[in-house]
C-alpha cells in the first residue's frame, strides 16, 4: 500500500515562496507519475504540475507556469514543488498524487493521494 504525506504548506504573503514535499512510503516510486493537484473551495481540484517517472519529462499548468517548479528525489521517494511569485489565487488545498507511467493531467488517472496540505496566500 503507498501512502503519500504531504508538507510544506502555510501562511505566507503574495510575491513569498513555499516549497511543498511530498514523501512516499510503502513503494518504491520512482517509475511513478507524480502530480502535484490543489482544489480551492468551491472549485475542481486541479493539476498544477506533474513529472513522470520513466523520462522525467514535466507538465506545468499555465497558470504557474515560471513560477512553480516540480521535482523529485528518488533515493529519498519524495517529490517537491517550489512555489515562487505566490499569488492569492495560488490559496488552495494542495494534494500529491501517484499514478504508474507517465504524467496525466486527470485526477482519475491517479492511483494514490495525500491528505493535502493548506497553502494561504495572503494580498
């Protein structure tokens, strides 16, 4: 069973950073999509990046495009996403997400998910 912990989230201001961390346990994860989705209230949950396992090739959404940047450390089975340029717009649950193969933008692609963590972006 993978689980996937997510961290890394908080209080920060526009123009700020935060770089998320996502830890996986229970598999090694590095054929592994991972994808990195968050979901603003009353909105859909949304792919903002994702890196695949196989060619590490990479998917921005163009809302962070430039200003977020997604990578991995398979020796330690984590992903991250550092996030620059913080806007109030970026405020939202943000999720960790594995799937076999390479990246989807879907959230049905994903097999596995974390709990989340709070990103708040203060104006």
């Amino acid at each position: 069973q993978v689980q996937l912990v997510e961290s890394g989230g908080g209080l920060v201001q526009a123009g700020g950073s935060l770089r998320l961390s996502c830890a996986a346990s229970g598999r090694t994860l590095s054929s592994y999509a991972m994808g990195w989705f968050r979901q603003a209230p009353g909105k859909e949950r949304e792919c903002v990046t994702a890196i695949s396992g196989n060619d590490g090739s990479t998917y921005y959404a163009d809302s962070v495009k430039g200003r977020f940047t997604i990578s991995r450390d398979n020796a330690k089975n984590t992903v991250y996403v550092q996030m620059n340029s913080l806007k109030a717009e970026d405020t939202a649950v943000y999720y960790c997400a594995a799937r076999p193969g390479g990246w989807r933008t879907s959230r049905e692609r994903y097999d596995y998910w974390g709990q989340g963590t709070q990103v708040i972006v203060s104006s």
